[in-house]
C-alpha cells in the first residue's frame, strides 16, 4: 500500500479508501445494473401489470426515505471532515446522527412491507411486486452491512490519531455508505417513478 | 517441490471448473437449466431424449470435480502462510472446503438416477429426482461463503513477506460471498429470478463462483512465483 498522510488539504489527487475498496463497490454497481436490466427486461414483458402496481406503492414514503439517506449521506461526509481535521466529539455525533438515519429507512421499509403484503400486494401478488420486495430487501440487506460499516467508522472516530490504514478504512466505509444512497436513488426511480 | 506442487495445485481449481463446465453445458446440455415450472413429461421427456448425453456428462462431472482436492489444498496452506500457522482462519477454511468437493459430486448422481432409466417408470418420479438434483447443487451455498470470509480476512491481516494476497482479493471475496447469498433461497421459489434457473439463484451466483476460481488460481500463483523468487535470491 501506498504511505500516504492525510490532512485537509492534500496536494496530490488520491482515490478515497485503498483502491481494492473499489474492486467491491464497482462489481456491486456492476450487479446492481445487471438487476435493474432484469427488472427493465421483465417490466417490458407485461407493462400494464408493472404500471398499475407501481401506483400502489406508497410514493410518499419513498420519497421520504430518499430525502433520509441522502441526509445520512450529508452526516458521513461531515463526519469524514471532522475526523480529517480532528475534530472528534462532532465525528462520532455525525455518524451515530447517520446511523440513526439508516434505521429510520429501515423502520420505514418495514412499514412498506408489512402495508403492501396486508393490502394483498404480497411478492406472490404478481411479478412486479416479487421484484420490488427482492430489490428492495437486497439493498435493505446492503443498508445494514452499511450500519455495520457506520459502526465500525464510529468506533474509529473516538481514536486520538489515524493511521494511513485505518483512514482508508474509514474513507471505505464512508464510501460504501454513500454506495448504498446511490442505489437506493437509482432503484426509487425504477420502481416508483418510471412509468 | 512443495511451491511447485502448490502451482499445480493453483491450477487445479480453473481446470476442474473448464472440464465440469464442459460436462454439464456441453456434453449434458443442462445449460441454460430446466425450467422448475416444466410439467413433469416435458422433464421426463428430456431426460428420455438426452439420456445417454446427460450419462457422459454425470461421468465426465463426477471425475472432474475430484480435481478441486488439491486446489482447496493450496488455499489452506497459503492461508497458513498467511496467518503464519495453523489458527482459526486455515481450519475454518479445511472445514468449509470438506464440502466443495462433495457439494459437485453428490448431486450428480440423481441426475445419473434421472438417466438411468426415464422411459420405464412414471414421469413425476423423474421430475422429482430432477428437482433433487437443481435444489441441492444450487443449494449449498453457505459453506463456499464461508470460504471467500476467511479468505477475505487472511487477504487483511496477511504477514507474509512477499505477501500471500493482494488486498483487492479480499474484497473480491466480499464480493463474491454477497453475490452467493441468494443461492440459499432456491427451495422457497417455484418461479422467478430466486428460483434455481433464475438470475440472481443461478447466473449471478454461477459467474461469480467462475470469476471466484479464475482469479484465486492468477492470485495464489502470482505469491507462490514471488515466493519461489524470494526462496531463490536468499
């Protein structure tokens, strides 16, 4: 790995994280896509089926929960800032402040899906609904392997300095947070909105 | 001669998955799968159309499959060298490996039961040996997402000098254990993308398992040269 200090301002441009970071989020953008064309693939087999059931979605929630992580989103880069310049005690709030985001996604998807399968709308309903609930519980599944990156982030805010390790980590996990966000952007749009 | 065996042992794993790969796909013609949703005389009738195909292609699996012993081998011990011993890592990698071999050969044989003799007995009985045969070989899944884990936390905390893993290869194997998950799933679905000829039980979690095994054969033989190269110059 490449010795590298990191300050605010740095003179050279770097990758953010160590670049085998990479190596996961593109190939999890990669599948992603490769999703959204299955999804795209299938919606063009039976369109007014996909039509009518994307209007039982409930779009306020949706756009609620995309408002939420982009603000999670806000608080990790503020908090990669503070941790760059040391400031601690606002570091460890801004990640528990974007935890708690991520948990009110959750607690939000919850409320979507146990909606959805009471009005009947269940993933067996028909094959726009099996697609929603296996998209969206993928990228529920890659919202907490992303509170558990949020987490480890937390633990390293607290630390005095940062190694060049331990600050690739944590830019990893920031990164991988804000993965998690774009995701999230592209498949609200393909479910809710494309018509 | 332990390095050089290891090499061979690298190249073991891309070899056994070019021969079953050719076996199932090509000599067997299983590739794309049966539809789960196939009534039982359709199932019936392929097997009683391809029977002597899908004979060779059980045979030609099950020998070939064998091949991945010293692959799994060489991981193990490269992960020793990794962690320097014989700790958690390198036997929880030996016991997850146990099942590899067993996980491609066991389930071959009731498609070789399948092909035995379709034509002389009812046709849901043929389905039923079918269904056996796709929920167990998509089945196991956990065991190899067990391997890429410890795979992924050797390729972090590796001390050898040269190292053993590139830090990217950790990743991968994040990766790759993320992609394998859906395979579990595969007894829930009769249809769909989760069901075993779907895209996220079968393709996705098939091409990663092939992209798993092409690039741990590249990375354990690029360390082993470097290795033999450092061995050499001291």
């Amino acid at each position: 790995m490449t010795p590298h200090t990191v300050t605010a301002s740095h003179p050279a441009r770097r990758i953010p994280g160590e670049s085998g970071t990479w190596v996961f989020l593109f190939g999890d953008m990669l599948v992603f896509g490769a999703f959204f064309v299955t999804f795209l693939v299938e919606r063009a087999k039976e369109p007014d089926v996909f039509d009518a059931a994307r209007t039982t979605l409930h779009l306020g929630v949706g756009v609620l929960n995309t408002l939420v992580l982009l603000t999670s989103s806000l608080f990790v880069v503020l908090a990669l800032t503070a941790t760059r310049t040391g400031a601690r005690t606002l570091a460890t709030r801004a990640v528990v402040a974007a935890m708690g985001c991520g948990l009110v996604f959750i607690a939000l998807k919850v409320f979507e899906y146990v909606s959805l399968a009471g009005a009947g709308h269940g993933p067996g309903a028909n094959h726009f609904y099996l697609y929603y609930f296996i998209l969206t519980g993928l990228h529920l599944f890659h919202v907490c392997l992303g509170l558990g990156a949020l987490a480890f982030m937390a633990t390293q805010t607290r630390r005095d300095e940062l190694g060049a390790t331990r600050t690739a980590l944590v830019e990893g996990a920031a990164c991988f947070w804000h993965l998690v966000d774009l995701l999230w952007i592209f498949l609200f749009a393909l479910l809710y909105l494309v018509s | 001669m332990e390095l050089t065996l290891q090499r061979i042992g690298a190249w073991a794993g891309t070899v056994m998955i070019l021969l079953y790969g050719t076996s199932f796909s090509g000599i067997a013609q299983l590739f794309p799968p049966l539809s789960p949703v196939s009534s039982a005389d359709e199932i019936a009738a392929f097997f009683t159309d391809h029977k002597l195909w899908v004979r060779f292609g059980v045979s030609g699996a099950l020998l070939s499959a064998a091949l991945a012993l010293p692959f799994l081998a060489t991981i193990v011990l490269r992960i020793r060298r990794a962690e320097r011993r014989f700790g958690m890592l390198s036997m929880t990698q030996l016991m997850a490996a146990t099942v590899f071999v067993p996980a491609l050969i066991f389930p071959q044989f009731f498609l070789g039961v399948a092909a035995y003799r379709p034509e002389q007995r009812s046709a849901e009985l043929t389905q039923a040996l079918n269904d056996v045969f796709w929920l167990w070989f998509i089945g196991i899944v956990g065991t190899i997402i067990v391997q890429n884990v410890t795979l992924a936390i050797a390729a972090f905390v590796d001390q050898g000098d040269p190292p053993t893993f590139p830090r990217w290869y950790g990743y991968l194997n994040l990766w790759v254990a993320i992609l394998s998950l859906p395979g579990c799933v595969v007894v829930v679905f009769n249809d769909g993308p989760l069901a075993w000829n779907g895209v996220f039980a079968f393709y996705i979690p098939g091409l990663v398992l092939v992209i798993w095994l092409f690039s741990t054969t590249a990375v354990m033989l690029k360390s082993i040269r470097a290795e033999q190269a450092a061995l050499a110059a001291a």
